[in-house]
C-alpha cells in the first residue's frame, strides 16, 4: 500500500475537543468520522492542548496520512499481543464448508468456510482476542493484588471506547480488553493505576505517592500511554 508522507499533513491540524467525565488522561484518537479527536478530562486546561499537539506529532501525522488513503477492506495476517510477548500468524482457507476458527498450538489460527463477509471473520478474531485478554488481565491483576497489599472487589473486562481502565467506590474494577495489545510495561500500570485508586479514590498527592511505590517510572508510563493507540490494530 502507498502511504502519504506525514509532511503533507498540515500542521498544527484541525481537532475536535471532548470532556469526559470519567477521563483520567488525555487520549488521542484519528477516526474516518471526525478526523483527529482529543477526549480530555472535564478540568483539563485547553491551553496545554497545543503542547499536547507537539508532542504526539509523529503519531498524528501518520494517522492521519492514513486517513487520506482509502482503506482496503483487508483481513489481519497476524495478530501482534504485544502484553504476553506473542505473535499469530492467521490463515484464511476459502471453501463451501460450514465455517470455523482453528486455533493452533504453535500460534496459527485458521479461519475455514465461505470468507467473503469480512466483518464476521474480523469480529470472530476479536472475540478470541477478548477471550485471551480476559485470562491474561485476571490472572495479572490478581498477582499485582497481592503484590501490592491492594485488595479489589470485582473484575469486568470491557471494549472501552475512552478509558483503559476506572474503579469504583466499592473497589469494582474494569479493564479495557485492547490493554492484551499494548506492552507489558503499560498494561501493568494501568492495572496498579486502578488498584491504588482502591485506596484514594482520586487523583491526589497522596494517590499518585502511592502509584510511585508500586511503578516508580509511572510518569513515563503516563505519558507513553497518550500513544497506545498505535498498539491499536485497525481491524480491532
């Protein structure tokens, strides 16, 4: 595929500014419907958005030079779960056979039968990536738990447009499922981020002491995390 080189990109571009309640963070999103979209928490101040700008240009800039390309309706040929360190090859077989999903031992997954709605195959990734996920994000919460004396009530695994992770008064915690594609080292803050907020359920000095206890290169974190998007495949 030609891609349009991130110059042609006009520069600072246009955006479309959203609060949201329940934002914690800056997230920064490129969509087919209104272009570059920045969600902000509700008392994020608007005149740190050009620095915001500036130091997620590279991103921008190729996010949106994709956008200017028109999208082929292509099926993923693998499937990178950058958290668990794991790579899937996926094979498609087209034949009049009722369709299945093959999962393979050595990391393959066949997709069989009639291929041609391309939606369906993608949805029936999807749901195998959230089935992944979900065993991955328990069993990782569950030990960051216990490693951090932080007790929490429930666990919900979510698909989540704006938030990566919230907990609640009553220590109910939800997780993002497309955390399985970031790093490690994101997936893991985010998960001792929501387990301090058990503790103080706030953005406080107190919390964020707290944060620095169990990942003391949280601010580094924070900020990559304004990027995870890229972890993001587009088909997902």
């Amino acid at each position: 595929m030609t891609e349009l080189s991130p110059q042609v990109i006009a520069w600072p571009p246009s955006y479309k500014v959203k609060k949201h309640r329940l934002a914690r963070h800056v997230k920064l999103r490129a969509s087919d419907e209104n272009g570059l979209e920045i969600t902000i928490p509700m008392r994020f101040n608007l005149k740190d958005i050009p620095m915001i700008l500036e130091e997620n240009k590279s991103w921008i800039t190729k996010q949106l030079a994709k956008l200017q390309i028109k999208k082929v309706d292509v099926l993923p040929d693998r499937i990178e779960l950058h958290a668990i360190n794991q790579t899937w090859n996926v094979y498609y077989v087209e034949c009049d056979s009722r369709f299945e999903m093959i999962v393979r031992p050595n990391q393959e997954i066949v997709l069989v039968g009639k291929l041609d709605d391309k939606q369906f195959c993608k949805n029936k990734l999807i749901t195998w990536v959230k089935t992944v996920s979900k065993q991955y994000l328990s069993s990782q919460i569950d030990l960051l738990s216990c490693q951090t004396d932080l007790p929490f009530d429930a666990l919900t695994i979510r698909d989540q447009q704006t938030l990566w992770g919230s907990c609640t008064a009553r220590k109910s915690i939800s997780l993002n499922y497309k955390l399985i594609f970031l790093p490690h080292r994101l997936l893991q803050y985010v998960i001792i981020h929501e387990l301090c907020h058990t503790k103080y359920l706030n953005h406080s000095d107190k919390f964020w002491n707290k944060v620095a206890i169990h990942d003391p290169a949280w601010r580094t974190h924070r900020r990559e995390l304004r990027q995870a998007n890229q972890y993001i495949p587009d088909w997902a």
